[in-house]
C-alpha cells in the first residue's frame, strides 16, 4: 500500500506562484508567502550542474540555518527598514557559537537562515527592504512566514506533536500532547521547503558548508541534498531523540529519518540520544552502524553518515562580561542583604514554565525537606525563576497553575511574616539579574523530566568562579570566604549535561524523597568536598564551551566531506524517500548490452555464482530451495560447452546435491569452497587438507548457552562449520550478543585451527584457509590442465564471504591464467562498497541477466545444428 506521507511534494500545494527572480548574490529575491506553495521536489534539477549559485567567499563559509535568527526585533517608528529596529540576541546560542569560534583560527564567515521572531506579516515591499538590510547589516537571511502557515508549523506540528514526542510523551488522548494531523504534516513540510528555496537562493555548494539546527527542519537536508547532491551539510539535534519504541508511534517516521539521513554529519548532545536514533535507524530501516578510529558511522545507499556525539557548552566571554558589569555587582549586594545577612540560604532553579521542566516535582521535594528537617525551616529559601513558557495551550495553562498553587500552600504552612520558603519569579528577567542569583545560590537545582541540555548548572559553575571584583563584594557583605570556590549541583539524571557532570549529585525527579534527601546533602556536604566538585566542573565547562562544541562539529563535518570530488553521485527515489548514492568513480551498474557482448564473443567461459542473496532473496519466503526457472537458467548455461559454471555457496553439500541434482554439468563449491565437484556424477573433494572438527566440541555448546539467551537465534551444524544465525532475533539484542559470542569464540578457540567471522545476522566458526576465494583458484586450475585459458569471466555475490571471489578473479588476469584479451565482469548485488567494478539492484536483475545469457547460448546451439 501506498504510504499517505505524500511522495510527490505538489500534493502540499494550494496554489501556483511564479518563481522568484534570479537577481544578484548579495541582493535576495523576494519570497513565497502564499500558506503552503512550495515548488516540486521532483523536478529535474536534481545536479550540480549550477554550482556557480551564490556567493563566493575569500573565506570559508558556514550557513547556520535554524528556526530563529538570532537577532532581536522592535518597532520604531524612526526607522526607514519598515518601521522596525534590529539587533544583535546576545542571548541566542547561533551567535555564541559564531563570536566564540572566531576567536581561533581558521576564520570562517557565518551567514544566518531563519525567521524573525514575534514579527507581524509585512507586504513584499518591506520584506525585500528588511531582507536587504538584514543581508548587508548583520550576514543574515530572513525567511517570511505566512501567520497561518507559522501557527501551524511551529506551533502546530513542533510545539504540540514533535515536540512532546521528542519528549517521551505519547498523545494517548487529545489532552496528552496533540495527536498527528496530516494538514499539520504538510504544513511542517512546506516550511522545510520554504526555508531551503532560501538557502538556495545564497548558497555556493561548491565551498559552502551548511549547518541545520533541530527538529523544527528535519526534513530540510532531502530538499538540499535533491538540489546539489554534493551539499556539505550537517545537521545537530537540540532536544532528545526518543527510544525506538516511542519513535515508531510517529506515522511518518521513516521519512523523518531517512531526510535526515540526507546530511553528512548528524549531532546529538549524549550517546543516548544517538544510541536511540541508531537503533531506529536499524529496527526501521534495516541500516547498521561501525566504529573506526573513534568515529561512528551509518552507510546509506554508499555515503557514510557521520555520527557526532558532543555537548554543547557556554558563552565563556559573555558569561564573564556579565559577571563584571556594575549592575550585575549591585544585584549581588542587594541579594545578600536579602538572603545572607538574614540567615537564609538560597537554592536556586532556573526552568521555563513547560510540562517536562519538573518545577511542580522540586516544590515537592523541597516541601518533603522541610517536613523532615525542621531545623531548615525558617533557614531555606527556594527562589524558583521560571521563564515564560516557549508553546501555548492547555498542558501550560495547567503547569502555571500547579505551580501557584503548590508554591501557595509550602508558604502558607511553612511560612511566617518575614520568611517564604519558596519565592516565584515568573516575570521577564534581565540576564544580568539571572547571573547575581547564581553567584549567590548555595545549591542550584535542576530537576527536569526530559531535557535535550540544559545549561543552567553550566551557568552556575561559571558564575559561582565569580572575578576578583565580585569576591570583594562577597567579603565586603560578610559572606564569608570565597576562596576557594564550591557550587553544588544536583540534577536529574535525564537532561543531557548529566553525563558530563559526574561530580554532581544526580537523582530521579520522579522519586520526590530522594531529591529531598539530595537536598539536604547537597547543603550539608563538608566544605572540601563541595570545592573539590566545584573544581572539577569547572575544569570542564571551562574547556568545553560553545566555541569548542562549534569548532569540534565543523572539523567533524568537514572530514565527513573530504570524498565528495571522489565519488560518483546520483539521486534515487521520490519526494522525502530521496536519497542519493554515492559510488566509487569506477564502480558502475553492470550494462545487459555491454556482458551480452562479451558473452556472444568469447571463446571460453567461467561462471561463478553465488545463491542466497544472489540466486535467491534473503528475504522473503522461508524456502530457500531454488525455483524451477532458476534450474532450467542454469541447465541452460551449463548445456553450452563453452561455459564452466559453479555455484558457490555455505550451505551443506547435501542440500547442494538436493536441490540441483538435475544439473548435469553444474559444479558445485559447498560450506566457503571446503567441498568442491565440478559435475553432478563427479566426487566431492576438499579445497584443503582435511580439517580436524574436533574444535565442535568446544564451540557448540558455547553458542549452545547463547542460543538460549537469545530468542530467536538458532544453531546449524554443518560438516566442517558451525554457524549461529539470530536473523530471527531482536536486531539490537541479537547484534549484541553476537559481537560477545564473537569474542567469547575468538577466546576458547585461540589455540584451534578455525577461524571465527561474522556476517549478515551470523557468526561462523569454520576451518583456517577456507574462503570462497579457493573456488575461483580451482576452477581456473582445472581449466589450465585441460590447456583452456578463459577470455569471460562472470563472478556474481552478495556479501563479504564473496569478496574473497572477486579479488581472485581481479588479480588472476596479472598471473598469465587468463587468455590476454580477457574480459572480467565481477559483480556485487546492491550498490555498495566491494571489490567487484560492477553492481546489479537485486536478486530480481540478476535472475534477468542470467535468462539473458541462457538465451544466447541457446541460440548459439540452435544455429549449430542448422549449419
């Protein structure tokens, strides 16, 4: 059945617009603000061919692209750019990331995508003027929304259903996050294309590396990648990406990832998240990921995917610039007076007021505090500063009220006339202000039930280190020694900075006792514990900042790209399945006319064929036994006395035997090439010396114990080889235990003449020197003694056991064993790494190319018997 996920984009389209001018690098066409007009994905401008788009920079350039940019918007009537005043957000992190990183070389120039936040719609006349100014003022280019089209999107199909998603929360009824509408799906899709027409219109793909930020743009990198296919783009998720459990409940879940998957290089914050996107990316896609050298990776359709596992870290020089500034100074005194100097000890947290932030779940456990510690009461003050929440709409509305409600009832039995146990801030709060909190805190809580970062305690360690400045200011108020410094954390286990403070105290916001207890420890720590904690954050957060997350990413992303120029690319597939493959320059798709040729011309012939995975599917029915056609294609073959055909295979010599016994003139190689014959009425030898299969008793019963671990997985005992198979299995489990079967194999047979491998959901234990590559050496013997030399060779497999195969054949034409003319066809089946120059599809092309060849053969037979 068709997926509804709208393979071909116009069905979005409510509309017709002419396209935008083609005009000037430095001056923007105008853009699309009809709600929902975007141009086809599919038409046939799927090359590079236009590289000279955009710009060139003396520089290397990077284009940050995300939901906002990171520029502030006011009105003011004075100013000529259509009634508005622009300015830098020195709280965004896309110009942290950009001011930090140019503090070392190499200099990179960085050019802005995004919306202009809280900005009314504005004619075409004033979005070409902003868009100018915006350009030639601050790198930046906007991209205009429609409102209709922007609540939908954002918060739409980000706020009330990805978002929450993301989140671990399952809209299991309308109340519980929003359940999936498709117009909202379109609407997500037709600003992702809104925004790459923008990034088009700028771009030089040639020298330009794209960076794309959450999962308000997942599927921005397919229309990208559909327009150069050599695009250099990376793409970094902010918030978390869930358990594959909780991913697959999305209905348009493989075109997220396989849009996705368009990037070069995709980040996360922790290994969690990437784990999770990873095992996605196996249980839905059936992909599986390598390490090499400290690098993950993901091979799709022959790119590699690169898999960036990295935090994002703070602004050091804004940080510091704030912490000196006169006002932040004069906060810190007034909170002292406040606080100190009447006995009160401050924990601090700072959340937006949003259902997964855990506000509701601190206030508890500070009202457990203060119920089993007394002597705290009247001492301990919660200042709880929560920031307006980013989303609108019921599950809000409810948060604020718990929140008041909770923080009424602690001050109400807690309290007195001049003591509140919890103070709220809930009103806009100058950063400056935020700083003087943290530099006074005792102890800054952060206990969210999912967050993608967080970096609140980052903040907290930073200001808590203070500047000379400050210490004087702390000594003059009497707050006691500040050298050396302390600051104690305590966070919930599920927001991504958790990993990487492992001298915080971590715990479960859901267990309200235990953050009641943490609390407490947290202040009653001793004092040389606290700053040698405090030490080692800051040893971190102080290394790992925004300009060393933004110069590890880019370097990453630029190794991911270094084999662009020297693989040959092209575009497969419709709408959001698109994906392009990227091959070796040399690497092609076998050409029917092309081996038909050869095949008419030869004088003498080898086939070597593999069977499952070439003859026969992998997947599909369980039968694996061959059809009645694929008998009579080779007995075809085989009838034509110019051809020595063999069959290659792992399976027994008796199920060889079985299923093409009406082959007459088939050889056959059994279990890697251990078992050879070159007709059906011939003996059966070994390739080797005879193997000792002693070794069996020592590995079948260890695969034996992992079997039975293993649901799924099963064990066959072949003559010469044992092989256990979790194809049956779960794909992460079962590829678990596999890597510690390999292992535990490699171990108790050390000593034995076997060799352990793994392949496509097995590992094999089989005898030394045994690989399919003895088959080819064979035959070519054979054919020697008999004083023939070969001038056609066609070697077919699937997997890496056939890779030995294509090596032998490649190399036999430099060891005079091959006539001097000879024509070598080795061929993979699917596009992919080999060491076959040729690839066929599928199992399908490959039954098609043998008919083809059958066919010519007997043609050549019936014109023998007619003359």
């Amino acid at each position: 059945m068709v997926s509804r996920s709208y393979s071909n984009l116009l069905e979005l389209a409510s509309g017709e617009a002419p396209p935008p001018p083609s005009i000037g690098p430095r001056r923007l066409p105008r853009v699309m603000t009809a709600a929902g007009i975007i141009s086809d994905l599919d038409s046939d401008t799927d090359s590079d061919s236009n590289s000279d788009t955009g710009s060139a920079s003396s520089r290397p350039r990077t284009i940050v692209v995300a939901n906002h940019l990171p520029l502030r918007v006011r009105p003011d009537s004075t100013s000529p750019i259509a009634g508005l005043s622009f300015s830098w957000d020195h709280d965004s992190l896309l110009l942290h990331l950009k001011q930090d990183y140019q503090n070392a070389p190499p200099k990179t120039d960085f050019l802005y995508v995004g919306c202009l936040r809280e900005i009314t719609e504005l004619s075409m006349v004033d979005q070409e003027s902003v868009a100018n100014h915006l350009l030639e003022s601050f790198n930046c280019v906007p991209v205009f929304l429609p409102g209709d089209l922007l609540g939908r999107f954002y918060h739409g199909f980000c706020k009330q259903y990805l978002w929450p998603l993301f989140h671990y929360m399952l809209p299991l009824s309308p109340d519980l996050g929003g359940r999936f509408e498709r117009d909202l799906w379109q609407s997500y899709v037709s600003v992702n294309k809104i925004f790459a027409d923008r990034i088009l219109e700028v771009i030089n793909p040639d020298d330009d590396f794209v960076w794309v930020h959450d999962y308000h743009l997942m599927v921005l990198p397919t229309f990208l990648r559909k327009r150069f296919n050599r695009v250099k783009l990376g793409f970094f998720l902010h918030s978390p990406f869930p358990s594959s459990e909780i991913y697959k409940t999305l209905p348009v879940r493989e075109e997220l990832l396989r849009a996705v998957l368009n990037s070069d290089l995709i980040g996360f914050h922790t290994f969690d998240y990437a784990r999770h996107f990873l095992s996605c990316c196996s249980r839905m896609l059936g992909l599986s990921y390598h390490s090499k050298r400290g690098y993950i990776g993901l091979e799709y359709y022959g790119r590699i995917v690169s898999i960036k596992i990295l935090p994002v870290g703070v602004h050091l020089g804004q940080l510091k610039s704030v912490l000196s500034l006169p006002e932040t100074e004069n906060k810190v005194r007034e909170l002292i007076e406040q606080f100190w100097n009447k006995g009160r000890v401050m924990l601090l947290g700072v959340d937006d007021m949003d259902i997964f932030k855990g506000i509701s779940l601190k206030l508890l456990a500070l009202e457990e505090l203060l119920k089993q510690h007394a002597d705290w009461r009247g001492k301990v003050v919660l200042v709880q500063i929560a920031n307006p929440a980013r989303g609108k709409g019921k599950d809000v509305t409810e948060v604020q009220n718990e929140i008041h409600t909770t923080v009424k009832r602690i001050n109400d039995f807690y309290g007195g006339p001049d003591y509140k146990p919890v103070i709220l801030l809930d009103e806009p709060m100058q950063f400056y202000e935020r700083i003087a909190y943290y530099v006074t805190a005792e102890v800054c809580l952060v206990t969210a039930v999912r967050d993608g970062m967080n970096l609140i305690p980052y903040e907290y360690v930073i200001s808590r280190q203070g500047n000379d400045k400050l210490d004087q200011v702390l000594l003059a108020n009497g707050f006691g020694s500040v050298v050396p410094k302390k600051s104690m954390l305590v966070v919930s286990e599920f927001i991504g900075c958790s990993p990487s403070l492992s001298g915080a105290i971590r715990v479960n916001p859901w267990n309200i006792e235990a953050v009641s207890d943490a609390m407490d420890y947290a202040l009653t720590m001793p004092e040389g514990e606290k700053q040698l904690r405090h030490e080692k954050h800051y040893r971190y957060v102080s290394t790992h900042d925004v300009g060393y997350w933004a110069k590890s990413f880019l370097q990453d992303l630029e190794r991911s790209c270094k084999d662009h120029s020297t693989r040959r690319c092209w575009g497969i597939g419709f709408g959001l399945r698109f994906r392009v493959v990227a091959l070796d320059l040399n690497f092609r798709k076998l050409s029917m006319e092309h081996i038909v040729g050869a095949y008419r011309r030869a004088r003498q012939r080898a086939v070597l064929l593999d069977y499952d995975g070439t003859l026969m599917p992998q997947q599909g029915s369980i039968d694996k036994s061959p059809s009645a056609r694929t008998v009579e294609i080779l007995n075809k073959l085989c009838g034509d006395g110019k051809n020595m055909v063999f069959l290659v295979s792992a399976r027994k010599r008796e199920t060889l035997s079985e299923w093409f016994g009406q082959c007459e003139n088939l050889g056959m190689a059994a279990e890697h090439g251990y078992f050879l014959r070159l007709k059906r009425n011939a003996e059966w030898k070994t390739c080797i010396q005879a193997a000792d299969c002693s070794w069996k008793q020592i590995a079948e019963p260890v695969m034996r114990l992992y079997t039975e671990t293993t649901d799924g997985s099963t064990i066959e005992d072949r003559e010469t080889s044992l092989v256990w198979s979790y194809e049956d299995a779960d794909p992460d489990f079962g590829s678990c235990q596999a890597k510690e079967l390999l292992d535990h194999l490699e171990s108790v047979l050390a000593n034995e003449p076997v060799s352990v491998k793994s392949g496509p959901h097995i590992v094999e234990v089989k005898p030394q020197g045994v690989s399919k590559g003895l088959v080819p050496q064979r035959l070519l013997a054979v054919m020697e003694e008999k004083g023939v030399s070969p001038d056609f060779i066609l070697c077919i497999g699937d997997d890496r056991s056939d890779e030995d195969m294509f090596e032998v054949i490649t190399t036999a034409a430099t060891g005079g064993m091959l006539a001097p003319d000879a024509e070598i066809f080795a061929c993979t089946v699917g596009r992919k790494p080999s060491k076959a120059k040729y690839y066929l599809d599928d199992t399908a092309e490959i039954v098609r190319l043998m008919q083809g060849l059958a066919s010519v053969s007997e043609q050549a037979a019936s014109s023998s018997e007619v003359d």
